[in-house]
C-alpha cells in the first residue's frame, strides 16, 4: 500500500507543481512513511526529481525547500510502504527510464507475476532490472512495449496497447479531480489515491478510476479515458476501509467514515450474540484504540448503551529510540521485528488509570494482525487496573497474507493462521490476555463498506471486495508457488533490518536473548520466511562477536560478506540522495 498523486496545470508557464505536490504528500502520509519522491517536468521536458527514504518533513526538509529545486508545470508524487523489495533509497519512487522517450512512474500495489516478468524483461526485452521493485518490473514492461513501436513520437493508441498488460479488478484507489486555472484559462487536474489531498487542494468534481481503465491527458487538454481490459469485478481492498485510509476519504464512492460508523453498529449486535445481556449490563466503560476505532467504538457504544471515554492518549511527537528518522509513532506492524513492534506499542500509548481501574472494560480496535499491539495495550489495560478486559475487532480474523501490496505479516505470525474457528477466539483471547476477543463477521464488514455509498456517487455494477486475507480468497488466480516466493522475499526484506536492531540492542546494552543470539550468531530466513537466529555455521547472516552493550563485528571472508545496507538512484540525480 503506497499513496500516489499526479497534477498537470493548464498553464505551462506555471512553475508550482511541486509546492502542491508536496503539500499532498502530507495529506497521503499516512499510506507510506518509508521514502517518498515528486519529479516534475518543465518545458523542453526537462525532468527534475527529489526523493529518497523517509517521511515528507526529511526528503525535502521541514521548510520544503528542496521544492524549489523542481520547477515544472506537471508532475508525480509517491508515498512508499514496503512491500517486496527493500528499503533502500534506490527504490524510492518515482522510478525513471530515459528510454524510449524518458518515462517517470509511480505505482501503488504489488505484482503476483513478478518472476515471470522479470524473466522476459531479462531473456527477451533484454532490460536491465537495478532493484527488488515490483514498481521497476511495470515501468520497464512499459517502456518496453512502447519501445516496439519503433516511432519518435507516440500517440494515444500507442499507449493503450502498452498497457494492455493491466489487471481489470480495480483492487487500488485513484481518483481524479479539477479545478479552474490560477489565470481561468483551461482546468488543472489531478489524481490522487484518495480524495482528501484533491479537496485540500481545491479539487472538485471527483471520479474513480475505473478497474482497467486508463486515462490519458495531454498538455492543454481534458483527461479521455480508455477502457484497457474489460472490467470483470470492481474489488477494492476492503482493508482500505477497515483500517488505512483516511476517515474523511471517499474511494470508489464509498464513505471512509461512513463504513466505519457501520462497522461499529454491525459489530455492536455481534457482540451481542457472544457476550449475556448480564455480560453487557456489567461493562463499566468502552474505550476505542486510537485512531482508526475512534470512529467505531462511538456507535458501538451508542447500539449497546454503554458509556464511552477515550481511556489512551497518543504520543503524536515522541520517536523511537531505534531508528528516530524512520519509525515515528506511526503504524507499529510496519516496524521490522517483533521486540521493536512491542516497545513501539509502549511508547506510542499510554493509559490513563482513573479510566481504568476497578473496571470492566470493552476495547475496540480495527483490526487484530500479529497480536503483538492487542497483547501489550490488554497488558496496558490491566495494569491501570482493570477487572475485566473484552476485546473487539471491527474486522474478522486474518487468516492469510495481504498480496496486493500491503504487507501486513507472514502466515505464520498472523494470530490467527491455522486455527478452527472456534478455537481461534479461545487461543487469540488467552495469546491477547483478554477475557474474551469477538471478531466482526466478514459478511457484515462487506454490508458496512456497501452500505456508505455517498449520494451523488455513481452505482456500481457487480461492486464486491478483495477481502483474500479474511479467507484466502483472492479476486485474481495465484499460483501456489507465488506464497513460498512472497514469504522468502519479505524474509530477506526484513533481514537486515532485524539484524541492524540487534547490533543496535546489544551495543546500547538492551538486548534480550533473541537479539543476543542474532547479534551474535547472525541471522537466516527460516521456514515460511520466519527469521531465526543462525546456528553460526550460516554464511551470509552477518554475525557478530559481543557481549551485550560492547559489540564487535567478526571478520568476514569476501564470500560471507552482507549486502549492502543502501544503494542510490542511478536514473536521474536526486537531492534526496545526500544530506545538504
């Protein structure tokens, strides 16, 4: 899941794309804090480009003043969240390719073809592929097709049959809107994956990108829009809903907000089904955990007549003490290892005890992933002195691994892979420490997202969900060796990143046992992509020999030496790239 934006003004004489590009990266942050990049184009098609790894405030600085370093009067802007790939900054997008005609390219999602791609790409288009991107294998397949025209200049046709190769699902948000010129002469437009950075902007007249649609505009024109594929189901991610847009968003003319105020109504008369009337009449107080249940747990409480406080104040400012540029108090599952997840849940919240203590509490939260965030907020509750703790989901248990782009855990540490039903709430509640966990309904999560189309929205046909990480059930066919090859690239993704957090624990003297033995003994990817410490035998895991809080790097042969942590951009110049 990444957040993608293009603006082109009508006057070519403006030069501000960047300023309103940036300005939107903020406002689309929260769907990648791993690198983000804007690259613009000027007249004589001068491409500009700044990005690299980190939230917006880093790769152009608190006072945005790399923005001036990207003149141009149309351009791209991208949000990375870290999928399959790396996290280096070579894989900050925009990506570039000067040929044929010099492309930039920004892509949100993931793709279940990526082998087969890259082996054409390699055998038969003969193109270089520089990183672990999804994004690179879809620019170069492009450029690639528009390559075999053989023209200086292509048209709209051209184009169209180059992307022929598209999906047809509709599985990623993007939505466009206009606005009058600064000097009314002709309309600006741009596109965004969700309509709250079009509206800040002042965009108005919004329309979905429909599922295998393109839509092209030319400088000085209106968008035209081409139906690539024929369009077999509109699936967005229902996760989008649950958990990762913005409430004050609306995708595929569905309200964010409004889904979620259903969510909460559905899952109040689940809860109801689960707990005694008793059981109920005994919950001294509900409170939401913050931010996506702040919406919810409201209409929960108003369905089950039970007072509601906001129990956790989050700390919005604060930073980790592991890697400060890279993991603010955002989104815990995003962080690389699990003793990291646990101490960012630790400062990302805290309890206020008079909320607490001698009481029955209900806590609702979007989602359960790992368990890792539920056990230590249930932890939290009790410790402020709770009796009772009750914990409900607003979405059903996930059973399987996110392939669209969102990389939410491996099977094996998703609480609830492999569990019957019935004993998947025994085993989440005892692993939660919770009395008793209650999980939405899948039918009902799909009937809230149903039921908050906005009114001037256009109906849509043969509307469903991708909902495959509720019930394995994906909207495209997935061969089977696609899981073993995801899980081996998200292991080794994480490699060095659990393995960087362990030297870091052991030389500042905080490490506990698996990081003393990672640090010590290197580590491997294991089964289903689980990282376990190496036996010291392995090669390439990058051990160390230390003591907690003194640590030494072993010497390595040339043949055990680790990858690089890092690598640059090599298409175009990035500011991003260096510390000015």
């Amino acid at each position: 899941m990444c957040g993608i934006l293009a603006l082109i003004q009508a006057n070519a004489l403006d030069t501000s794309v960047a300023t309103e590009l940036h300005e939107a990266l903020y406002f689309l942050q929260h769907r990648g804090q791993d690198a983000c990049g804007i690259a613009t184009c000027a007249s004589g098609g001068k491409i500009y480009q700044c990005k690299g790894n980190g939230l917006a405030s880093k790769v152009f600085r608190e006072d945005g003043s790399r923005v001036a370093d990207l003149p141009g009067y149309m351009g791209i802007g991208h949000l990375r969240y870290p999928t399959a790939g790396t996290s280096a900054n070579a894989e900050a997008q925009p990506f570039y390719v000067n040929s044929p005609y010099g492309i930039c390219f920004a892509h949100n999602g993931n793709l279940i073809n990526a082998t087969a791609l890259k082996r054409f790409l390699d055998f038969e288009a003969h193109r270089h592929i520089n990183t672990e991107s999804d994004s690179e294998l879809m620019l170069n397949i492009f450029a690639n097709e528009l390559n075999e025209t053989g023209k200086a200049r292509v048209n709209d046709k051209d184009i169209v049959e180059a992307l022929q190769r598209m999906d047809s699902y509709g599985i990623r948000p993007l939505i466009m809107g206009s606005r009058p010129s600064d000097n009314g002469e002709g309309m600006d437009y741009m596109m965004a994956s969700e309509s709250v950075a079009l509206k800040q902007l002042g965009f108005t007249h919004f329309v979905d990108i429909l599922p295998g649609q393109a839509v092209i505009i030319r400088k000085g024109a209106g968008p035209v829009a081409y139906q690539i594929q024929e369009r077999k189901r509109y699936s967005p991610d229902i996760f989008e809903f649950c958990y990762f847009a913005r409430p004050d968003s609306v995708i595929d003319g569905i309200s964010v907000n409004a889904s979620r105020e259903n969510m909460g109504y559905r899952l109040a008369l689940k809860i109801k089904r689960i707990l005694t009337p008793a059981e109920i009449n005994a919950i001294d107080v509900i409170i939401p955990i913050p931010e996506t249940s702040n919406t919810s747990a409201p209409c929960v409480a108003a369905k089950l007549k039970r007072p509601i406080y906001q129990g956790f104040v989050k700390n919005r400012y604060g930073k980790t003490i592991f890697e400060p540029r890279k993991y603010p108090f955002f989104r815990t599952f995003i962080m690389p290892g699990q003793q990291q997840r646990i101490r960012g849940v630790q400062r990302k919240l805290n309890a206020m005890d008079e909320k607490f203590v001698g009481k029955t509490v209900l806590l609702i939260d979007d989602s359960i992933v790992r368990g890792t965030t539920s056990r230590e907020i249930v932890t939290m509750t009790r410790a402020a002195g709770a009796k009772k703790v009750y914990f409900a989901s607003c979405a059903p248990p996930i059973t399987h691994p996110h392939i669209y782009g969102i990389d939410l855990a491996s099977p094996s540490e998703l609480i609830a892979h492999d569990k019957g039903a019935n004993r998947a709430l025994e085993d989440i509640a005892k692993h939660i420490g919770a009395d008793k966990v209650i999980f939405q309904d899948l039918e009902d999560l799909k009937a809230s997202c149903s039921e908050a189309v906005v009114s001037n929205s256009t109906p849509r046909e043969e509307r469903d969900f991708e909902v495959g990480v509720f019930c394995g059930n994906y909207v495209t066919p997935v061969d089977e060796g696609y899981f073993q090859h995801i899980e081996e690239v998200r292991g080794e993704t994480r490699k060095m990143k659990v393995l960087e957090k362990a030297r870091e624990a052991v030389a500042n003297g905080w490490a506990d046992q698996e990081e003393l033995e990672i640090a010590t003994k290197g580590i491997k990817v294991a089964e289903k992509g689980k990282l376990v410490p190496a036996s010291g035998e392995d090669k390439n895991c990058g051990a160390y020999t230390a003591v907690n809080g003194g640590a030494k790097r072993r010497k390595q042969s040339r043949e055990e030496k680790s990858p690089p942590k890092d690598q640059m951009d090599i298409s175009l110049h990035n500011y991003g790239d260096f510390e000015r």
